[in-house]
C-alpha cells in the first residue's frame, strides 16, 4: 500500500507552505449539511406546535373567563334570592337569625 494514496475521498491543498495540509473529507460535509438541514425543519416543526399551542392557549383562557363571569353571575342571583328570602321569613315570622343580637338588653326589657 502506497502512503501517498488516501483511503478515503477527500480533497487536499497545499497553503502557504508544504508543511501545513488542509483535507476535506466529501462524505462528512455531506452529513454535516444533512444533519443541518434536519435540525433547521425539526426546529421550524416545533416552532410550528408552539404557536398551535399559543393559539389554543388563547381559545382556552377566554373559555375559562366567560365561564367564570357566568359562574359569578350565578352566584350573585343566588345570594340576591338568598338574601330575599331571608327578608321573607323574618318579616313573616318575625325571626331574629342573628345569634349575636338573641341575647341583647333590648329583648329584655
């Protein structure tokens, strides 16, 4: 075997001087262009799931506040017919429902 005759395709130059070598092995830029190309499309690929994400994101959050705005207008109709009723039943039946004012000086008297 012939020490002058690479056992791999490339290409070599002489620069400057006949000391300093520069090789290009063909196969590795290939891969490496490849390999480039790959990560360049998997990086616009997750690129692409994040805005899907976002955008769902966005249809999600404004779901959960008509939601809540419906849950509080709820909760307020129920504390006004809550509140009426209680109205009721102490003007009927004359009911004090506040522990705190059954043992006052005024029902004493």
């Amino acid at each position: 075997m012939n020490d002058e005759t690479p056992t791999y395709r490339s290409y070599g130059s002489s620069i400057i001087d006949d000391n300093l070598n520069l090789g290009i092995n063909l196969k590795f830029l290939v891969r490496l262009c490849i390999v480039a190309c790959l990560l360049g499309w998997y990086s616009m690929h997750l690129l692409d799931r994040l805005e899907r994400v976002e955008e769902n994101l966005l249809e999600v959050s404004s779901e959960v506040r008509s939601l809540a705005n419906k849950q509080m207008v709820q909760e307020r109709e129920e504390r006004e017919r809550l509140a009426n009723q209680l109205k009721f039943y102490e003007k009927e039946m004359n009911l004090n429902v506040n522990p705190a004012s059954w043992f006052s000086k005024k029902k004493r008297k």
